[in-house]
C-alpha cells in the first residue's frame, strides 16, 4: 500500500476575524499565552515571517532565553498542530507561539564538543580604521591556535572581499571549515546555518572580529533568535568608533550574550589542568593579551 501524502492542515476562507487586510496580504490571528491580537502577513509568508510578527506584536512578553513552538489551529482536529514543514500562508488563519516548558537558562558554560568559533571579517582594508586592530589580530590569532589544539571548528567569513580584500596575513586559516565572502553583515548566511547543522550538538559560538556594533552585533542577535549561546570576546572585537563599540556591547550584554576574554574562554574550554591539552594551550596564554585600550572602554 503507497504510503500517504502528509496532510497540510488548512482554514476555511471564512469567518469573522474582524477587519480587512490590505492587498497581496493574508488576516492571521495571532494569539500568545491569553492574548490574541488580529494582523496580516503577505501571501506565501512562512515560519521567519510569523516568528517576526510575533516579536513586533507580543516582543516586550517573549522571554528569548526560552525556546518556541510555533502552532496551527487546525479545524479537522479541532485543536492546534505543530506547524507543518514548509507551511506557506495562503489564507486565514490562527497561530500560536508556545513556550516549551524548559527554560533556558544562560549558564555560560563552555565544551569543546558543542563549541564553534566565529572569525569575523578581520580583513586587510580594515587595518587602518579600526581601533587597536593589530591587537585583535594578535588576540584572534590566539584564539584559532587554540581552536586548532582543542579540535574546534571555525567559521570565518570576509566582507566583499573583491573591495575589502582577504583575510589579514597575520590570521593563519589552516583547518578552518569554512571562508565566506559575504555582503550581508551578519554572519548567519544560509551556508553557516548549513554548517552549523552538520556538526551535532552545537550549543555555543564563540564570536570575535569586527565591527562590535555592525557586523558582530547582528550576527550575534541572529544567533541567540535561534537559541544559541554566544560568547563575544572583548578583547579581540574593536569597531572605527570606540562608542559605537562601548554601546554594542553594553546592548549586547543586556540581551543576555556573555561579553568575556580570550584567555578566560581558552581556559573554560581546558576546564582542568589535567586535560591532555592544558599545557599547550598554556602556552598559547603565557604572555598575557595586549594591553590597549579595548578593555578600558568595555
């Protein structure tokens, strides 16, 4: 016997929502925890969109340290079904955002095993803008040895590198697993969340580069919006203007995302002297970081 085509729950095209919805869009009903409040979406909007809906109706309510579910009302059941994969809206209906029952919680904690490293576009034509850039260049360097030591994949991506150029000299990219040229200013292109889905258990990234309240700031609220944990390195992260950086980072930490120090990731990811690589990633942090003026301005 064939097996049969999975069925899309839909809605009838009628019924009393209240209102009209402009041309080329579709009356949705959003409803979270005891409220239910009436919008609309453009015709074929999918699971991205509704999530975007959902923060601008309901965003001060939604605690993001959670995880959501997203919900059809479904009238054959007569109930709510998880949203079908691939789900397109193409006419009226309910959805609902769902807290799992887990919360979670922002521990900071590190392993090797569900870490990633970002390298963010640490490039030759910005060398002369950014402030201390040849100290985070020394500290990004560190921070891939250690990634090497410790077996940790790395991401690096390059900004329009055709009018950028690569990867500064100084940034050995032996065994990274990926280097995308981009034009988006997050990081968080479809091939990284390619990537990130192949490597299991992927918990935590650890983020560095520039520019703090650009690129690195995007990238990292992209990444917390889809549960991950990000650890941003302050003393290998600088931008043109030490205030933008100051306040990206103070905004960033509010949000939940850990603002800490390359040696203090290195040694949270060893976590113990007896570790078969202690030794050579304490060699890696023997001279302590550059003493510029980042930390100052943190």
């Amino acid at each position: 016997m064939a097996a049969a085509e999975p069925v899309i729950p839909t809605l009838p095209n009628s019924g009393g929502m209240g209102g009209g919805a402009p041309s080329g869009t579709v009356p949705v009903l959003f409803c979270f925890s005891v409220f239910a409040r009436p919008s609309s979406v453009p015709h074929g909007a999918g699971y991205e969109l509704l999530i975007q809906k959902f923060l601008s109706l309901y965003g001060d309510q939604i605690d993001m340290h959670r995880k959501f579910v997203v919900q059809l009302f479904a009238e054959e059941w007569g109930q709510y079904v998880d949203l079908p994969k691939g789900f397109a809206v193409s006419e009226r209906c309910k959805v609902r955002l769902v807290p799992l029952q887990i919360q979670l919680t922002t521990l900071g904690n590190l392993t090797p095993s569900s870490t990633v490293f970002f390298c963010c576009d640490m490039q030759e034509r910005f060398r002369p803008a950014i402030k201390y850039f040849g100290d985070i260049i020394s500290v990004g360097q560190r921070l891939l040895q250690g990634a090497r030591i410790l077996g940790i994949p790395v991401i690096v991506t390059e900004q329009y590198p055709k009018g950028l150029g690569s990867t500064v000299q100084e940034i050995d990219l032996t065994g990274v697993k990926l280097v995308l040229p981009k034009t988006k200013f997050s990081m968080v292109l479809p091939e990284v969340e390619a990537a990130l889905a192949e490597i299991p258990g992927v918990r935590s990234v650890v983020l560095f580069g520039v520019e703090t309240h650009v690129c690195i700031q995007q990238t990292a609220l992209e990444l917390v919006g889809r549960g991950i944990e990000v650890h941003i390195i302050a003393d290998a992260t600088s931008s043109r203007s030490m205030m933008d950086r100051m306040f990206a980072l103070e905004r960033l930490a509010r949000t939940g995302i850990i603002v800490t120090t390359s040696e203090a990731v290195l040694l949270q990811l060893v976590a113990d002297k007896d570790h078969p690589k202690f030794k050579e990633v304490q060699n890696l942090i023997k001279a302590s970081a550059p003493e510029s003026g980042l930390l100052s301005k943190v």
